[in-house]
C-alpha cells in the first residue's frame, strides 16, 4: 500500500491517540493501586489532577529491605562491573582491576628521591660528612626547588643541588622535589630540609686537641666540661660535634656517680646516646674510640670486626664478639702487639670505671693471666649496668673454661641463661659442659 501524504499525516494522528489511549489505560491503571492502598475515596477526575503533579515512586522489594534494615550486607543486589574512565587519557575499561593495570603500567608516576652516598636522607636530616659529586644522586625529578638559608634559589637542576651538597659547609637547604609524571596530574614531590654542618679538618682538629688536653683524664669534673665546652675552638660549626664529646664525658661521669653529677644513673646511658647519634659520622680516631666505647657499653657487636686502634677495646671486642657468631680475629698477633704497644699509648677520652674494668679483664683474657677472684670481684661493683654485668659473668665464664674451673663456669653460665644477647651463646656452652 502506498501512503499519500494525507495518509501519512492521518496514520501519524492515529498513532499518536494510540499512544494516548494506552496511557489513559496505564493511569487507570496505577490510580486503581494507589486508591486501593490509600483507601481515599476521591473522585477520579480530583485524583486524575493529583496524579499528573505526583512524583514518581520508586518500589523495592520488601524482604530486601527488611534484610537490608537488619544488617545483611548482601541484601543488596550485587553490582554489575564498574564502567571506569582512566583520568589520564580517557580510555574506558570495565572493572578496576582492569583500570589499575592500565594506571600502573601507562601512567605510573614514582617519588621522587635524593640518594647521598646510596642513602635516602631523613626528610628532617643533618649531614655531617663532606659530600663528592658522586655522592649525590636524584631519580624521578622532573623538578626541583631548592632555598638556601631560608631564600628561594632561581634556576635549580639536580646539578645545582649536587653542586650546593658538595660545596656548602654550614647551611640549612630546603629541598623539592617534583616529578611531573603526567601532564594533567599534580606532581608527585618529596621535601628534604638538609642542615649541613660539615667542619672541616683543620676545625675539628682543634676541637680535638682541646678535648685531649682538657678531659682526657682520669679526674675530669663537670666544671672541665664547661670550659671546654667555652673554648673557641668549640664555636661555630663544630659546636654539634663538640657538644656531643662533652656529652659523652657527662655521661661517664653520671655513670661513675662522681665530678659533680647529680643525674641518676641511668641517664648516663642516655648521654651515651646522644653522644654515638652525633659522634657516628665522624671517621676521626677520637669519635670512632668513643662510639665504639658506647656501643660496647651497651653490647652492641653490629660493628665489633671494625678496628679502633685503641688495642685494649678492640682485644675486648676479639673476645666477646665470637660469643655472638663474630669470627674472632687473630689473637696471636693481638697478644704480642698488647704487649709491645701497651705502654706507649696517649690519654684520648675517659672511660668510664666498670668500662674500664670490663677492658682490663678482657686483656687478662688474651693474656691468659686470668685469676676468677678478679672477675667475682667485679661482679660486685656497686654502680653496674645490666649490660656490664652480663659481660663481665661471659669473661668469667671464659676464664673459667679456660681454666677448667667447671664449677664457676657453670654459675656464670646459668645466669647468662636469659640475657641478651650472650644467651645462646651461655646455653649452648652449658649443654655441652653438662654433656
Ligand atoms: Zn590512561
């Protein structure tokens, strides 16, 4: 049949009451319900009116919502994959598993990070050891902002700041930097505020000297410390470096209970602390000796194998450390050198008295000149830590062994039973004694 276009325009029109009939017959429909749930007796041509202004009702199951009410988390329909959008460039994936692959693999932004001499400094960090070129390394820095001593530097690189690390002595550096991995993403940055405080020999040297001359005896008082600590030599950028020798003299004198500490006891620990956090990054004899004198203090044999060059701590060290699995280095030639070199030595720093001890029985040890009333008796001092204790019952014990004296090592052993970090070492030995 062929529709003219009168046909047409009357088919469209016959279409369209169609169209409004069956929404007459779909309104008779929903009026019936809602007259029927409400149970209003308004007249159809009001309702008619009412219904057309309604909104719209959206209907959920009841046992859903009843379930849902009472906490049941699958009442909920399931929902179908997510439609996600990569922020970056556009493209549309189904499922997130789908859009974190993508994110990973075409957009992954990393932190960027500074490396000194292969180490990630702190973002609040203090840099007390000079710095070569090859020292410094930036990754992942598309940019960077760098102040110097609180004023903002123009025209930064990584090169400007390796330049800045290795030239810079005394200063504070506030350092940006961003990696602008994708163009419609904020950067991704990391801040470092750097302190440089890197004295130089000579500085040092001097703060040294006065140290040596000043608080390297057996009588030292709090009052000595304060001078030294009033001396020029102490001022500026060696101050840190300074503060923290004195620290260490303080604490000798807490622990020791004498020129003029009133502290408690335990803060001596504490100064030692402080002292080893500052003094570790200077490779100089004097600090070395005294981070080795406190990590020994609190037996801590991380670094035992490294060599002091002062004999009577590094002979201790050779004996203790092989207790805890640290080969033990060649004691022959350590005997003859002890020996040889034990009395031309120079005062360096004081140590503190139960230290001490612990160093003297130690070298009775290596020289094979031990008498187990010695070590009882330093058992007994009045002002020993946990630590110093423990060591001085593992050279007791050695020394018993030595001396076959089974008895005495068997007591010694027994209480090294459960104190780190010798009881391993403590029961091993005492199975095989009681065999
Ligand atoms: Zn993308």
């Amino acid at each position: 049949m062929e529709l003219t276009c009168d046909t047409k325009y009357s088919f469209r029109l016959l279409q369209q009451m169609g169209g409004l009939l069956r929404r007459q017959w779909r309104l008779e429909q929903c009026l019936g319900k809602v007259r029927a749930l409400a149970s209003l007796s308004i007249d159809q041509t009001e309702s008619e009116t009412r219904l057309q202004s309604y909104m719209g009702i959206a209907s959920y199951r009841e046992d859903l919502l009843a379930a849902f009410w009472e906490g049941e988390p699958t009442a909920l329909p399931r929902s179908t994959k997510l439609q996600c959008r990569c922020p970056f460039c556009g493209l549309d994936f189904v499922g997130k598993k789908d859009l974190s692959a993508h994110l990973s693999l075409a957009h992954r932004g990393e932190r960027p990070v500074l490396l000194i001499a292969g180490r990630e400094p702190e973002s609040d960090a203090t840099i007390r050891q000079s710095i070569g070129p090859d020292d410094v390394t930036v990754e992942n820095c598309t940019l960077v902002r760098i102040s110097r001593s609180g004023v903002p530097l123009r025209g930064n690189s990584p090169d400007t700041l390796r330049a800045l690390l290795c030239d810079e002595t005394n200063t504070v550096l506030e350092v940006d930097l961003m990696n602008r991995f994708e163009t419609s993403a904020d950067p991704i940055s990391q801040f470092y505020r750097l302190s440089v405080r890197v004295p130089g020999k000579l500085e040092l040297d001097a703060v040294d000297r006065d140290f040596v001359r000043l608080l390297a005896s057996n009588n030292v008082h709090l009052s000595d410390i304060d001078y030294f600590l009033s001396r020029p030599s102490t001022q500026g950028v060696v101050r840190e470096y300074a503060d923290a020798l004195g620290a260490y003299v303080r604490g000798v004198l807490v622990k020791d209970g004498r020129g003029g500490s009133t502290l408690p006891f335990s803060e001596g620990g504490i100064l030692y602390g402080k002292a080893l956090e500052i003094l570790q990054s200077f490779r100089r004899p004097l600090p070395i000796v005294i981070c080795s004198l406190v990590r020994l203090a609190s037996n801590d044999f991380t670094l035992a194998r490294e060599k002091t060059g002062f004999d009577r701590l590094d002979y201790c060290y050779a004996i203790l450390a092989p207790t805890l699995g640290h080969s033990l280095p060649n004691l022959t030639e350590n005997q003859t050198r002890l020996r040889r070199t034990i009395d031309k030595t120079v005062p360096l720093c004081p140590i503190d008295e139960t230290l001490d001890t612990i160093l003297t029985l130690a070298a009775l040890n290596i020289e094979q000149q031990q008498s187990l009333a010695q070590y009882l008796r330093a058992t007994e001092h009045p002002r020993l830590t946990g630590q110093d204790r423990a060591k001085i019952y593992v050279l007791l014990a050695l020394a018993a062994l030595q001396l076959n004296a089974a008895f005495e090592a068997r007591e010694a052993l027994r209480l090294l039973r459960n104190v780190y970090p010798f009881e391993a070492w403590a029961t091993r030995e005492l199975n095989t004694l009681e065999g």
